[in-house]
C-alpha cells in the first residue's frame, strides 16, 4: 500500500471505484516457501492455549497446497485461483522445517509432540523419506498428522511409525464409492480404504476417521454404508460432519445445480445439516449424525458374529434404521452426547474458559 502502485495494480485486492468492483489478480503463489520467516510463535503463548497448556502439542506445517481436488474442499477453488501461478503442492526444504521446529520447541520446551497441520504428510515421497530420516534425530518427539488412504503402503506405514508418528486423520468421507466419484472426486476403493487403515493399525499407528453426512446424493442406505466401512476400519474416533457447500467450491455449484436450499444461518458443519438434500429427511441426518458411534460399534460388533447370523441381524438392523416408520426425531430429542457438549461448549467459550479454571484449581489441589 505504502509503493507508487495504484490500488488497481496491487495483486490479491478488490477494489470499489466509482461504484464499481475491480478484482485484482492473485499475487503468484511463493514457490520457494524457504524464504517465509518462522511463524511468531510470540503472538499467542502457548501456554494459554489448549494445544499447549492440556495437549502439550506444537502445531506446525511443513508444507502448502494439496495434490488432489476433492469438490468440497478450499484446495479445488484455490487450485483454480491460481491456474497460472507455479506449483501448487510446496515444501519447506526438510532442514529449514526442522530448524522451525527446533525454534518453536526451544521457545517453548514444555511440549511434547507435534502436530502436522499439512492436508497429508506423504505425498512427496522423496520429501518423505528424507524427513523420515532427519526428524527423528533431530526433534525425535511423536507426531501426528493428515492422511489420504492412497499414500499408505507398507513401506511408508513403516517409515511413519520408525520416525515417531502416533496418529493419523484419514477422510473416508463416505461409504458409498458412488457418492466419492461422482460427487467429491474421491477415486479410491473400499478396499484401498480399508487396506491402508489395517496396514496403519498394525504398524501400531492410531487412526481417526473424517466423514461427510448429506452429501449430494446422500440417503439413509448411504449412510449406513459410511458406517458399515468405518466399522470395517476400526478406527479410534470419528469425525462427522454435515456437509457443508463452501462458496465457490464445485460442490456449491453441485447444490446449486440441484436447486437445494442451503441454511445460511448454520455457521459451522457440526451443529445442524446445511443442506436440504430430497434423498435424506434433516432428522435422519441428525440421527445419523448422533449414533455414528454407536452404530459403528454395533454394526461392527454384528459384523464379528458367525457369519449367517451376523448377516441376518445386520439386514434385519438395516430395516428398521431405514424404515420410514421409525422415529428419528424421538431418538434425536433424547440424546444428549459429546457433540451436543461441545456445541454448547464452542456457543459459549466463556463458559469453556471457566470449566478450565475451575478444573485447574482442582486440580492443583489433589
Ligand atoms: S485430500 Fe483433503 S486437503 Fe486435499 S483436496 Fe481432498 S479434502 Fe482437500
């Protein structure tokens, strides 16, 4: 702002002149990310903050962009921002990330373990395996990380667990390969899925899951296919979300397309379904949403039974979860569980903020 440049040659800036909008073109994406300055690990204390003071947790981020477009996600629109701009999937070079690590641990030496906020840590496999190599000499603390299914093999399940990663998020998303191909641009398999979940399991590797409810698509047999496949997988916790069409996203344009109306009021992908799908009524959703868990356990429970009769019991449990005479509402009403409590919690952070206080002075006491 302070150079000669006229605002209307200042990439990155909309400007309104004369009642009217002149979109700038993005600044090119920087290619060497080298060149960034450390994050000012100053301007927050960690020690105020949840990641440090009750998860001991350094968060960081090794890379920018993703190599894949899945419909739903900012990396589909930004990609296409920046058609033009250089490479969209950067490293830091794996030295000068592990010499930022090294800074934020020795400002605070009190954590524990890091956190890769990276969309996946893998898909530069030769970045991978010389970070596999450094990282464990150099920081040597556990990490944990995102992960898509297609990068895990047995090898690099291998090499995560050897250089200290705990924890991995990987998106199955849905259960349905038809809603993954045709709607979110997702081409793996079940099987793929599945395979990378046991290989990371067994390697002794703690899987999360993330799925989407109400996609484009979506109906209550979907739904339960997304929880038959975490059940398969085994995963440790999941995450469900609505689905939730951000602006300019191809999924937006999907929703759009199909006439759907989209909750404007909802300001989050936790709290109440978005979209008003004609597949899926919003109480089903939000039952679905609800019992993922324990439908999960049970289905898999089921699943573990001698075949014939396992089979039998999950037909029969599908029926009646699908049956247009069962009452979801009623369910919904009654349950009152961890996402309903941190809802409440994420409604009113003073609250939160009290809870913790409280609890440190217990704490401090026994
Ligand atoms: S893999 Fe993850 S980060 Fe990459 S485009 Fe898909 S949802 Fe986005």
């Amino acid at each position: 702002m302070g150079s000669s440049l006229r605002i209307r040659e200042i990439p990155n800036v909309w400007v309104k002149e004369g009642g009217r909008i002149y979109r700038n073109p993005p600044r090119p994406l920087i290619q060497d990310l080298n060149t960034l300055p450390y994050p000012d690990y100053e301007l927050f204390n960690y020690e105020d903050l949840e990641e440090g003071a009750v998860h001991k947790i350094l968060i960081t981020q090794a890379s920018r962009g993703c190599s894949y477009s899945c419909t739903y996600c900012c990396n589909s629109l930004l990609r296409s921002l920046y058609k033009e701009g250089g490479k969209f999937l950067r490293h830091y070079s794996v030295d000068r990330f592990l010499d930022e690590v090294e800074f934020g641990l020795k400002r605070y030496p009190f954590l524990k373990e890091v956190r890769f906020s990276d969309d996946t840590i893998t898909q530069d496999k030769g970045w991978f395996g010389e970070f596999t190599g450094k990282y464990k000499n150099r920081i040597g603390l556990p990490y944990s990380g995102n992960e898509r299914v297609e990068n895990i093999d047995k090898e690099t399940a291998a090499a995560l667990k050897e250089s200290g990663c705990i924890s991995l998020d990987l998106g199955i998303e849905s259960g349905s390969r038809f809603i993954r191909e045709t709607y979110m641009n997702r081409r793996m398999s079940n099987d793929k899925i599945v395979e990378a979940f046991r290989m990371l399991n067994s390697s002794g590797i703690n899987t999360n899951s993330f799925n989407i409810l109400g996609m484009v698509g979506e109906t209550p047999q979907t739904v339960l296919e997304t929880v038959k496949l975490n059940a398969a997988v085994r995963p440790s916790v999941t995450f469900n979300a609505y689905f939730y069409p951000f602006c300019g996203t191809k999924a937006r344009e999907l929703v759009k397309e199909r006439g759907y109306r989209v909750d404007a009021d909802v300001k989050d992908f936790f709290s109440r379904p978005v979209v008003d799908l004609d597949t899926i009524s919003a109480a089903q959703l939000v039952f679905f949403h609800k019992y993922f868990y324990l439908l999960m356990k049970l289905y898999g429970f089921l699943e573990r039974r001698p075949k014939n009769a396992g089979e039998k019991m999950m037909k029969t449990l599908d029926a009646v979860l699908t049956s247009r005479y069962f009452p979801y509402f009623l369910f919904n009403f009654f349950h009152f569980g961890k996402d309903d409590m941190i809802a409440i919690l994420r409604k009113y952070p003073g609250l939160y903020v009290r809870i913790r206080k409280v609890y440190r002075s217990v704490r401090g006491k026994i």
